[in-house]
C-alpha cells in the first residue's frame, strides 16, 4: 500500500505540473504518434524485398490494368477490389516498386493510432486514450505488418474507422445525418475490406437494439436506410467477387485449421490455442502473454456486470460474429485475418486493469503500476526489434551479388521457392541475354526436379529463397551429389550457391 501511496503522489496533477508544467494532451498525442511514426518507419525504410505472398500479389499488380483486377487473380490471391485498386493507384503514380506498393499499408497503421486514441477518448478518458494508443503502438505483428503488401493493415483500419464513426457521432446522437454518414462509409468499406461485414453486422446490433426498445418510426426508417446502403453495396460485391471466387474451395483448404470445431471438446481446445496465439502476438512473445489474456477476459467481464460499461459490448460482437462465421467455414479466425482484433483486445486489456484498479483506493497509482508491469517487456522486445527490422525473404541482395559476380555462360537456377520474387525483380539485374531458369517444385517431385537439373551444364548459381525444407545447401548435397561448391552469398531469408559439375 505504501508503493501505491507513493506512485500516487508522484502520478498526482499537482506533482507532474510542478516538474513538467502544464503540457496539453495534444503534445502527448504527437509525442506518441511521433513515436509510432518512427517505430513503423523503420520497418517501412528498411525496404526488404516482397517475400513469397507479397510477390504474388504484386505480380498481379504489375502484369494487370484496373480492369483486369476484376477478373480472379494469379497464384490463388483473393484481396479486396478497392484495396488492389488502390495499390494499382499507387504504382501508377510512384513507380512498381516497394515503397509505393507499401505505403496504403503504413498510412493506414499511422492513421489507425489515432483512430484508436480518438475512439478511447470518446468511450473512457484522454489520459487512457494515449495509454491505449502507446500500447497499440508496440506489438510486433502490427509493426511488421503496417510494412506488408496485403490488406490485413487495412482491414484494421477500416474497423477503428468505422467504431470511432459511430461512437463519435452516432451513439450519443442518433440524427438523421450521422446514421445516414455510417451507411455510407460503411457501403464504401466492403470494397476496402473484407472483414468490414463483421464490422457492420456489429454495428447494425448497436444501431437496432436500442431503438427497439424504444420504438421511434423516423429513426427506423432511418436505420433501414443505411442498413440499404450496406446491403445495395454488399450484393453486387458478393455475388462477382466472393460467391463463385475460383479459389475459395483452395482457400477453405489452406486456413482449414482455423475454423471453429463442431464438437465441444475440440472447440474448446481450439478456442484455448487460438487465443493464445493472438495473445502472444500481442505481447510480442514475452512471459506477459497470460497477464494480457487475463486482463482481456477481466475487462470482457466487467462489461457484462457493469451496465455503465454496457455499450462497450459492441466493441467484443466482432469476436462472436467472427467465430459463428469461423464455425460455418464462410471467414476463417486466426493468424494475420483477426489483425483487425488486436487495438480491439488492447481496449479490452486496459478495461480489465481499470477494474482491478477500481478495488484500490489510490485507483490512478494501481492502474500506472499494472499498465507498466504490462507494457515494460513488450516495450523492450519493441526496442529490438527497432535496431533489426524483420527483413523475411531478402531476395535483392542475392540477386544483386549474381549480377555483379556472374560470368556470361553461368546459368541462373532459381529454387522454386523464389520464383514470384525472383519474376517480380527479374528485370532489375538481369537481361534477356542471361540464362535463367526456375526450378520446378523439388519438394514434391524430386524427380523431375533431379532431370532438370541433371541436364543443366556449365557453372550454376543456385538461389534460394522461401526455403522448404530451409537447409539450402545440404538439400542440394542429399540430392546432388556430382558438383563443387566454387562461391556462396547470404542474405536473410535467402542465399546462393556458385557451383561446378565435377
């Protein structure tokens, strides 16, 4: 009790303005978006190379038009239309190259900060608002993320977009105009973003239960007619973009271990390793992870035994909805597509140690306590993570070493791992004249793998990236055994061999 008599003192307004002055929230909120700005830019500057799925979708982006993109993508890809669009818009004015294709990506992370600070100002206070969104700021996941050439940062977005809309100006005051700006916004966000139903399915609850129990026949019409506007826009986007998608069986196939369960015993086996997971993505893999999982589950209940907190179920509807979807094999729950989730939970996270903290008597002093307990080790991971960005498959600078070292009769052999990538960048170190081949998949047919390579003469460049199996060379000694190793070069998540026929 001391330590929290003590914090309290040294948290109190009159102590900080003795020591700091008066400084507004505003300067704390471009402190932390400065900071978010800096820790998501160095991702975003690091300017690693497309990795296998960022390869695919890109080379979708640079061999189609905006027409074009309509049609069912190459490689299995399925991205929302407005998202593709977009990125099209992006090459066109700055170039097919990394940076262009990233930045809706990163701007969207950098808007969502203060999304989410505006959106907790709104349903507690400024002082969690910024709490909130340093904490957004730190996970891992989000960071690597608001760098990736995929549409999870922006499903993110658009769900912080479309809760701070309503809450904003829809919840305390539901008139004609703001209802009728949801419906819009949100008929928009479905060629954005394929999680926005779950969103407005959430937000069509908020919209509808309150105005039923108090029946007003304006406000209904009203409702209905912004309900219209999602559903005019969601028809046609499903039924020529979703509903006869040649690559949902592939796609049902490939997030098969992220639906939910019919039997009880594994749905709840399921449920317990889900969560887990998501949580440690949160804390960025620190000893946190179940503090952060408890916290959630504790502000979860706080809501449901807290009718001033009753509004904010609306916030925990997209899990529900999601995992009903999960069930029926129409959305699957897990990985990067509960991305959106994650400022979500940290809400959650916080409202659990504001009722912890509501047992004290010194509430401010246990809420900094628990908040930095907490945040200290994912803060620390963060920091690292800082001095060495994730740069996965770092195909260009193997492929710049070839370039520069290659003799004109040596053949370029590109491990079948590598070759979205290797497309995508072919044109930046190499030339028509240069002999180069893709490999076909050696890791199910060994085979015709060997026959090709067998027939292969001359000195030889392997490059290897997205590695399956990832031992590189020693792949290559189990199955080739007739060559001598002449050169090597390594990059993270990719290297190459230089090699001779003996």
């Amino acid at each position: 009790m001391n330590l929290l008599r003590r914090v309290s003192y040294y948290v109190s307004d009159g102590f900080l303005s003795e020591i700091f002055g008066k400084v507004s929230n505003q300067i704390y909120l471009i402190a932390i978006l400065i900071f978010g700005l800096v820790i998501r830019g160095r991702q975003f500057l690091a300017n690693r190379s497309f990795w296998l799925d960022e390869a695919f979708l890109a080379n979708n982006l640079k061999t189609r038009g905006f027409q074009q993109l309509l049609e069912p993508l190459d490689y299995k890809q399925v991205a929302p239309i407005g998202f593709l669009w977009a990125e099209k818009l992006m090459a066109n004015l700055f170039g097919m190259n990394e940076y262009a294709l990233r930045l809706i990506p990163f701007l969207a992370s950098i808007a969502s900060i203060y999304l989410l600070y505006d959106l907790v100002r709104v349903l507690l206070t400024k002082r969690w608002g910024l709490v909130i969104a340093f904490a957004f700021i730190l996970p891992l996941t989000l960071t690597y993320f608001s760098s990736e050439l995929k549409q999870y940062m922006t499903d993110l977005f658009v769900a912080l977009l479309l809760f701070w809309f309503f809450f904003r100006f829809v919840y305390r005051n539901q008139s004609f105009w703001p209802i009728i700006g949801l419906g819009l916004i949100g008929a928009i966000s479905i060629w954005f973003s394929n999680i926005t139903p779950i969103i407005l399915l959430s937000l069509g609850f908020a919209l509808w239960v309150p105005t039923l129990s108090k029946f007003n026949l304006r406000k209904v019409l009203v409702i209905v007619t912004s309900n219209l506007f999602w559903l005019i826009s969601f028809y046609p986007y499903y039924m020529n973009f979703i509903k006869n998608n040649p690559h949902r069986d592939g796609m049902v196939r490939y997030w098969r271990n992220s639906f939910l369960p019919h039997q009880p015993s594994e749905a709840y086996e399921w449920l317990k390793t889900t969560f887990e997971e998501i949580f440690r993505t949160i804390t960025n893999f620190t000893d946190v992870k179940y503090l952060a999982l408890w916290l959630f589950l504790l502000g979860v209940f706080s809501v449901f035994i807290r009718k001033s907190k009753w509004h904010f179920i609306y916030l925990f509807l997209p899990f529900l909805i999601h995992l009903v979807l999960s069930y029926f094999q129409m959305y699957p729950f897990g990985g990067r597509l509960v991305l959106y989730s994650i400022p979500l939970i940290i809400l959650f996270e916080f409202m659990g140690i504001e009722f912890i903290a509501s047992f004290f008597k010194q509430k401010k002093a246990a809420s900094i306590i628990l908040s930095i307990f907490l945040l200290y080790p994912i803060f620390f991971e963060t920091t690292d993570y800082f001095a060495n960005p994730m740069m996965r498959e770092d195909i260009k600078p193997v492929l710049e070493y070839v370039k520069n070292n290659k003799q004109p009769d040596d053949i370029v052999y590109i491990y079948f791992g590598g070759h979205a990538a290797f497309k995508f960048y072919k044109e930046k170190y190499f030339t028509d004249m240069d002999h180069c081949i893709v490999g076909v998949p050696a890791n199910v047919n060994y085979d015709k793998f060997l026959k090709q390579f067998d027939e292969l003469e001359n000195r030889i460049w392997i490059v290897f990236s997205h590695m399956y199996p990832p031992q590189g060379i020693e792949y290559i000694n189990e199955k080739i055994p007739t060559y001598q190793q002449l050169d090597y070069f390594e990059a993270e998540g990719a290297k190459v061999y230089l090699v001779d026929k003996m």
